[in-house]
C-alpha cells in the first residue's frame, strides 16, 4: 500500500491513534522526512510513520538529529521535523534547538511525554522529568503539551502556521505517551493559507525619500533576505539579493552581510564588502553611512562583535518580525513586511524618481578594510583559495564555530549565488558542521555540500560520520588543525594567563573515518587540498581530510 492512501483528505473526521494522526498531519503539511532515533517511549509513533512512506534518518545523537533538521531547513525553505524519545531524547536536542532559535530556523521537535494524569512531583517513571515541556519552552518560540488525541493534528498545523508568519522560529510539540496508542474521534486540519506580509505605502515612501537624498548609504542584509528555496530564481538568486543589488546600483551603496546573510548577494560584486560586519574599518564605514538600509537582520552584538556600536545616520528597516524595529538599533523607518514585498515596493519607487547612477556615486567602504581582511585570514588563505577552486560556484558550504570558519572562511572565501553558506551564529554551538551538512545534503541531494570545522568542533559531532557512511553521502569534511580550542587559547594569552584545558590530544583522523568506513586523508599544501576535494566530491561516500594550520 502506498504511504499516501493511508492519509485521508483535509476536514474528514477520523478515529485514529495518536500516532495516527500526528504522522496524518505531518504529511498534510508536506513533511516527508523525519531526523531522529526511536526509544522506548515513541515506538507507536516510528510504526505510523513508516506506515505512511516517511523517510527515518537515525543520526547518533538527537543533537545531530537537531542539527541535520536545520540544515535541511535552510536549503530547502521547508520546516525540518525532528522525533526523540522523552527525557534524555528531548534534552539532548535541546541545544540544536537553541541554534535554531538564534537564527530563525523552522524546527518541529515531537516528543512524548509522560502520561496524562501523571502525578506532577513524579512516581519514578522511565525518563522522567519535572517538567519536560517547560523546560524546552525556554529555548524555543514555544513548546506544548497536547491533553487529547483530537488535538494532535492542530498542534501540528499551528507549529507550521507559526513558520509561515512572521520570524519562524523552533517549536516543540509533546504528546503524553498514553495518548499514543489511544483512539480519538480527530479532524484533519489542513495547512493554513498564509499571504506574506504586506508592507505599508506610507513606510515605503518615506523609506524611499531617505534613500534617494542620501550622501553616504550603506546596506546590511541579514538572514532575513535568505529567502526560501522555492522562491530563489533559476539561478539560485534570493530576489532579496537580487533587488538589494539593483538598489545599490541605483544609489551607490556598499553592501554589507551578516553571517546569516552570507550568499544573498555575489561577493564578486564591487559593491559587495562580503560577511565583514565585524571587521573595525566596516563598523567604521557603517557607523559614518547617512542613511542606512537593515534587512532582516538583528544588528546584534554577535553580528558586529562588538556591544556599544551606535549608528549615526538614519535607520530603515525591513523586518518580518515587528520586535526587531525596537531593538538595540531603533528604526527612524519601520517597514514590518515580507522582505521581498518591501523591497520590490522600494525599487519601483527609486526607479519611478530615479537617482544618481551608482558609478558616480560609489564610495570606499573605509580606509583599512582590505589590509584588516588580508590579515585576519592569513594563515588559512592559501587553504581558502583552494577551497574556492574546487568547490562549484553552487556548492553549500556549511560551516562550524572554528577559527579556520569565522575568521577565515567566512570572510575570506566569497560566495556567490547559487551557493550557500550555513553556519552557527548567535548561540554558537560547537559541532554543527558535520550534522547540518548531512541535512542539507539530504534536503538538496542535486547540490554539493562541503563542511569545514576545526579539530576541537569536529569532536563535537564525529560519530554523525557513521550517519553519513549509512547513507552513502558524497561528503568532503575538511578539518583544520590546531591542537584544540585554538580561539580561547588566544583569549587566555590576551588576558596574560597561561592556557589552560585547550590544547587537546588529536585522533589520526583519517583512520578514524576510515574505522566507520568512510575514506581519510591528510595533505599539507594548498594544491593538495583542492585536488583531495575535488576528488572527494565525486565520490559516493564522505571524505575527511585534515589539513595543519599555518601559524
């Protein structure tokens, strides 16, 4: 039987399991895989999602199931759905979902949960919390414990109603593990039909009348200009991107990313100063702009490194998320919107008035930005230009919180559409690189996927290579490496102390891939480097390759 027969048509009335319906109801909404491991505890849940055709993905660790639904997310613009066991299972994603959280990622996390009428200080029942759900409600848009079988479905569709408006964020849905097996007369709810945000003519125009008088404009763009997969162009464009370029070529503004918003725009551009909010001469060059234009982007301290950073000009704002007009950067112009809506209503209007074409108006982003850049990548550059070489223009290049990525990658090797570069902001967790890059190559198998971590990351998450051996993913994992935490080692020789538990003992990496079957190798020059990734994208398996850093 097909998995689709066995789900019935929006708005009839049914009696299933509990199980039953949340596998009905994931499938109403499009979802057809599902990262996670089975316990105990969700079993009912596994039997009905194998009824109804889903693909399982068992990684070895449910931050790894985290992780992977996030990177799917992102390349593909669909929600990522994650299943754990309760207690244990639960918290063990829970630090994905922080990630998630910090960079706007839609994640379904379903658990069970203890029984209804459970006694609330507890009777010593298989992984057992105090309050399981509460406890996820802080990392989280929000969590919530169904109390009956019918309620299932709609729990469902308002976690994918919360990703559609607005700024979508993890949620988690527990369903009391009595209620499982349980039959209930439910109603399939069907997915809600959300419009994107308009924005507001009035915003628009006074938006619009800033930019065109404006001497000294500058752009930053955020994750929020990262559009989902469906709407990106035939060239893989985000038309946030493509229209923040038109802008900027009509009014001479250098364009700026954050690192969420790596890829929304070429790197090759000259207007285009790259992912270096955070280098002094680019904060410089913003905090002197007249008229600056944020998109979908917090402006927060973990964008800029730095906490006391002010701006002088006047603000626009483009945002999904009304809060984001209020904080650290308070918006002169406030445009609550669709990104791609505002932004085509700020082009239409620029065009309709006109202004200076950009080549007479064109400015230096600030005196020192390539000398601070040179330096700050240094001792990966001939490593990054190597990378770049190997890898086509499309590939999606996920990245974790290592030195060789946020100081060197990041800013050092450009990106241009249809590439993608996904990486761990904002809450910074360690070990992101390789999981996620399994989830995206998993949601996007027609593009290639190259990870990049640090010795001391890669550790986080190196059993995922077993994930990634099991489902044959062509897969280069390039690892640089320093011996340990190689960027609080520095912190610690700044504040004058000796290092202290940072320099980590390093396995012989390429045995240790080969020991999960996957293949290994070491290279020492730059030319090395390419052809082994070169190499490793052709292959029907994941390729680890280590690489020293340079000091």
């Amino acid at each position: 039987m097909d998995g689709h027969d066995l789900i019935p048509q929006a708005g009839t009335i049914t009696t299933p399991t509990g199980a039953r319906a949340l596998a009905e109801a994931l499938r109403l909404h499009g979802v057809d895989t599902i990262f996670g491991i089975p316990g105990t505890h969700n079993l009912a849940i596994y039997e009905e999602l194998d009824r109804a055709g889903m693909r399982c993905v068992t990684p070895r660790h449910e931050q790894g199931a985290g992780y992977a639904a996030d990177g799917y997310a992102r390349v593909t613009g669909r929600p990522g759905v994650v299943v754990t066991t309760t207690g244990p299972g639960v918290v063990n994603a829970a630090t994905a979902l922080g990630q998630a959280y910090s960079d706007s990622s839609p994640i379904l996390l379903v658990s069970p949960g203890v029984p209804t009428g459970h006694p609330r200080d507890g009777r010593g029942y298989l992984h057992e919390s105090r309050d399981q759900s509460r406890a996820i409600d802080a990392l989280c848009a929000w969590s919530h414990r169904v109390t009956t079988v019918r309620e299932i479905p709609a729990a469902v569709a308002r976690a994918f109603g919360r990703f559609a408006e607005g700024r979508p964020r993890p949620v988690h849905v527990e369903i009391p593990f009595d209620l499982l097996d349980l039959k209930g007369q439910v109603k399939i709810v069907p997915p809600y039909r959300i419009t994107r945000r308009e924005p507001d003519p009035a915003a628009l125009d006074a938006a619009a009348r800033l930019l065109r008088v404006a001497r000294r404009p500058g752009f930053v763009l955020g994750g929020g200009a990262q559009c989902p997969g469906e709407r990106r162009g035939g060239d893989g464009q985000s038309p946030v991107g493509r229209l923040a370029m038109r802008l900027a070529e009509r009014l001479g503004a250098p364009v700026v990313t954050t690192v969420n918003g790596k890829g929304t725009v070429p790197e090759s551009h000259p207007l285009a100063l790259g992912t270096t909010l955070h280098l002094a001469a680019v904060r410089r060059w913003l905090a002197a702009c007249d008229v600056v234009l944020a998109v979908g982007t917090e402006l927060g301290p973990a964008d800029l490194w730095e906490d006391a950073f002010t701006l002088s000009g006047r603000l626009v704002r483009i945002d999904v998320d009304p809060g984001q007009m209020y904080g650290d950067h308070v918006a002169d112009v406030a445009i609550v919107a669709d990104a791609e809506l505002a932004m085509r209503g700020l082009a239409e209007r620029l065009d309709r008035r006109g202004a200076v074409p950009w080549p007479r108006r064109a400015r230096d982003p600030g005196v020192g930005y390539k000398a601070e850049l040179d330096e700050l990548t240094r001792r990966w550059s001939g490593q990054l230009a190597a990378l770049r070489r190997a890898m086509p223009p499309e590939t999606v290049v996920v990245g974790d919180n290592s030195m060789f990525v946020y100081h060197g990658a990041l800013v050092g090797m450009p990106v241009d559409p249809p590439g993608r570069f996904l990486f761990p902001t904002g809450f910074g967790t360690l070990g992101f690189a390789l999981p996620a890059a399994i989830g995206a190559k998993l949601g996007r198998p027609d593009l290639p996927v190259v990870a990049l971590a640090g010795d001391g990351a890669f550790q986080f998450s190196l059993q995922e290579l077993a994930t990634a051996v099991e489902l044959e993913l062509s897969l280069p994992i390039v690892i640089s490496v320093n011996g340990g935490f190689g960027q609080i080692r520095e912190e610690m020789r700044q504040r004058g102390m000796r290092p202290v538990a940072v320099d980590l003992h390093a396995p012989d990496f390429p045995a240790l891939a080969a020991a999960y079957g996957a293949r290994g190798c070491a290279v020492k020059t730059p030319g090395e480097l390419e052809d082994a990734v070169a190499e490793a994208l052709r292959v029907p398996v994941p390729t680890v390759i280590v690489m020293p850093e340079d000091d």
